[in-house]
C-alpha cells in the first residue's frame, strides 16, 4: 500500500522500499506481527547464560538489561513489594485489554520491562538484604540507576560487595556520576538536556531553546551501560575480576555533543542555533513541497548537482553562493529561501521518486501510525506481538533493533506484574516453600500469595 507522509500527501508505492555463552539452536528471528507465547523458550542470542540482577526503575536501567534480555540475558528485576518499578503508575495511556478498555499496564512500563522475572524485594530490611546477597552468588551482573550513596545505607555498594563477589560486574547509571561536585543530585533527562549544551543548539534560530522529543540520555546512558558491562565482561574473562562501571547521564550528553562540541572547540566560539538545519552542510534540512514538506539532505557537491538538475535549477551551480559546500554554509539564509522556491514546484511525493532514482539524500516525515505501517519497518521486525497475560489478544510491542545471524534475539517474557516470579527465583536460589513464607511473613518479599496486586495503576 502507498505510505502517506506528514501533510497527508501520498508518497507512492515507491517509497519505501521494502527491502556467546551457552547457545541454544533456537527458532530464528519471530516474524513481525507473530503472536510470541514463550515463557519457557530458552534463550537464543549470544547472552545466553549471562545472569543480571537488575535494581534498576524508569527508564535508563530498565532499557539497558531489556536489551541484554532481548539478546539472551537472564534478567532479574528486583521490586519494591506493592509498589514496584515506578512507571507502572506512568499512565496513561495504557495497554489495551480488548478494544476500547484499558488492561492496568502502563505502555510506558511495557516499553523496556519484557524479557524481565520480577522478584518483590524489601531490601530495607536486613532479611530482603540477606535475600540479594544470595542472588548475587549466582549474578554476573548488578545494574543499578539510584541516586548516589543510596544503596550504601542497605549494604549494597559496589565497594560494600566486591570482595565478597570479586568478579560481580557493578553497573551504576546515574544523572551526575559517582565522583564530581554534582554526584549527589539526582537527575531527569530534561535537566541532562539542558546542562548537556543539546537543548542550547536545538530549535528555531530566533525561538527558545527546544528539548528532544525522546528522553534521549536516559536511552543513550542506557546504550553506553550495555557496552561498559560487555567490556567489563570481557575483561573479567580475561583476569577473573569485576569491576564497578559508573555511567553518568551527563557525560552521555557531553560525548553525543561529537561534532557539534567539536565546532565549538574548534575557535571556543558560542554556535546558534539553526533550527532543522545542519550546521555543516547545506540543504541538510526540512524543505518545503507544493503539499507538505520533507528531508533533502544533498550532503556533498555531486548531490547537490544532481537536485538542482532534477529541479531544473541548474543556473544555481554558476553562482558562487551555492556552487560549493562552504559557500551554502557561509550563505545559508539565501540559499535555504532559494531552494524552497525551487522545492515548492512540486509535490512531496514527486520530488522522493526522482530524487532517490538519482541517489539524492531525501525522505518522508512519518507520524508513528505511519512508521508502524511502514513495510521496512514491518521486514525489519520491529513491531512484534507479545501475550500478555490480563490482555485478550496479543500486544503490539517494539522489536529489538539488534539482528544476529546465528544467535538471534527472542521474546520469552511479557511484561511482568510486581513479584510474580519471587517463588521461581528463589527456589532456584535454594529457598524452601517454609522459608518463602517466613520471608515473606517479615515483609522482607512478596511472592503474590496476599491477594492481587495491581501492574500498572496505584
């Protein structure tokens, strides 16, 4: 079917196109779309055997042990009894039982807790303490996001527990760092944005400063603590120790600022802001079409030549203002009001046919209806369904970008409700059913066995 952009126009049929540790010879890559009812499929990617003992809520943590789920890792999630991870109450919106009713999961829980075992855990009191300590002599991994020093008060540092477990890899992900003037305070990924320098380079060039539209350094800080632990891990394989890797949400910031940073580093020179352009190459940019607008991005000279040749703009390569990459930088405004004059002869969907027939940067702007229906996107996998238990039918999820060809990634857990894994876990720690229930009689657990519990709603 024809994809439809941003102003509703029809883009055509031509666009787009559609296009370890303890292996398992599993089944291969779930088509999109498939209904995954796998609670007890082993794991088939190349984390398979990892262990991870995740303390981790919101949105940093939770993204980077679903990650390493969704590639084989046994994933622990650690709870609070009743409560639990703090965006089961981010709603709504919520995950639909059936049409048009509500089922009490957060989408936003669901969106990084599946491939995750929940064990209610009140680690406030010495026995739910004991009850961690326990899990860790079988845990490769600790991934933890709270505020700086606050696990220390229930002995659960990285330094309180290294000799104990000398080859436990200790992950913190934290706004500020464990080290610095601002270790202490605590973070959200607005603020990240804002003292990062992200937000003074993005927006209109007379507008205010503008935030992303994703919490994008709660997921980077996310993606920078997988490869910390991967590393980690390849370390300890090779010297049999663990180590402790701090992950600061603002020095994520800092190091994605790359060439941007790098512009201002250059000549210590303030940059403005330029809106949808880049920087450094002009038209890399939203133009406007005679029924919407879209990306043209002719990233080099050849390029540009092709497009103005397409837009029968070629009296544009004999003046000196756009004939070279410097000179449409250093005359941007110009430029940019030229192009639009050229760019608004035609439609959106006229311009992405000849512009990618002759190898022209460009694509649609696509609301998330139209990313979902977007036939690559659906090749790709990257909308999955899930049977999710308290759900009639199988739940639209987001796929694992991460392809392998021999060990591919696999769904094996929906989203789950807070302890509903607590007398799975322990027994297979060497818990008794007796000793399950004195645990859970002190409120140092919570296995279920009290009444309902709600997953998403407080």
């Amino acid at each position: 079917p024809a994809v439809r952009g941003l102003a509703g126009q029809t883009l055509g049929q031509h666009w787009p196109k559609p296009a370890s540790l303890n292996i398992f010879k599993g089944p291969l890559l779930l088509r999109s779309m498939s209904s995954l009812s796998s609670a007890d499929l082993p794991a088939t990617g190349p984390l398979a055997g990892l262990r991870i003992l995740d303390l981790s809520r919101i949105l940093a943590g939770p993204s980077s042990t679903m990650l390493m789920g969704d590639m084989g890792a046994t994933i622990v999630k650690i709870e609070r009894p009743g409560g639990g991870d703090d965006t089961r109450r981010y709603a709504p919106p919520y995950i639909q039982k059936k049409e048009g009713e509500d089922s009490d999961l957060a989408a936003y829980f669901v969106s990084c807790n599946r491939n995750k075992q929940s064990v209610a855990v009140n680690y406030t009191k010495p026995e739910g303490q004991a009850v961690l300590h326990r899990l860790l002599e079988t845990s490769d991994v600790l991934v933890e996001n709270f505020k700086t020093g606050t696990l220390a008060k229930y002995g659960l540092s990285y330094d309180q527990l290294k000799d104990k477990h000398p080859g436990l890899i200790y992950c913190s992900i934290t706004g500020f760092g464990h080290t610095g003037p601002y270790s202490k305070r605590p973070a959200y990924d607005m603020l990240i944005q804002a003292m990062g320098g992200s937000m003074s380079i993005t927006g209109e060039p007379e507008g205010e400063p503008m935030k992303m539209g994703l919490s994008m350094f709660d997921l980077t800080a996310g993606l920078h603590a997988v490869i910390g632990i991967l590393a980690a891990l390849e370390n300890r394989r090779l010297t049999g120790l663990g180590q402790h890797v701090d992950v600061a949400m603002l020095d994520v910031s800092v190091a994605l600022l790359q060439n941007q940073g790098m512009n201002y580093l250059a000549k210590m020179q303030r940059q403005a802001r330029v809106g949808n352009s880049h920087p450094n190459v002009v038209p890399y940019q939203v133009v406007k079409s005679k029924d919407g607008h879209f990306i043209l991005t002719a990233s080099n000279d050849e390029q540009f030549e092709r497009f103005c040749i397409v837009g029968d703009a070629e009296e544009l390569l004999q003046d000196e203002r756009f004939n070279t990459m410097k000179a449409r930088v250093v005359n941007r405004v110009h430029v940019t009001q030229v192009l639009n004059d050229v760019t608004r002869k035609h439609t959106t969907a006229w311009w992405l046919e000849q512009l990618e027939r002759e190898n022209v940067g460009c694509a649609p702007i696509l609301h998330l209806d139209e990313v979902f229906a977007d036939p690559h996107v659906q090749a790709r996998s990257m909308e999955i369904k899930m049977d999710v238990p308290g759900c009639d039918q199988p739940v639209s999820l987001i796929g694992s970008p991460m392809k392998f060809s021999e060990t591919p990634v696999n769904y094996r857990w929906p989203p789950p409700r807070v302890g509903e894994h607590t007398d799975k876990i322990l027994a297979e720690a060497g818990y008794s059913p007796s000793q399950v229930t004195e645990l859970c009689n002190l409120g140092a657990i919570d296995n279920l066995k009290n009444g309902p519990q709600s997953v998403g709603r407080a």
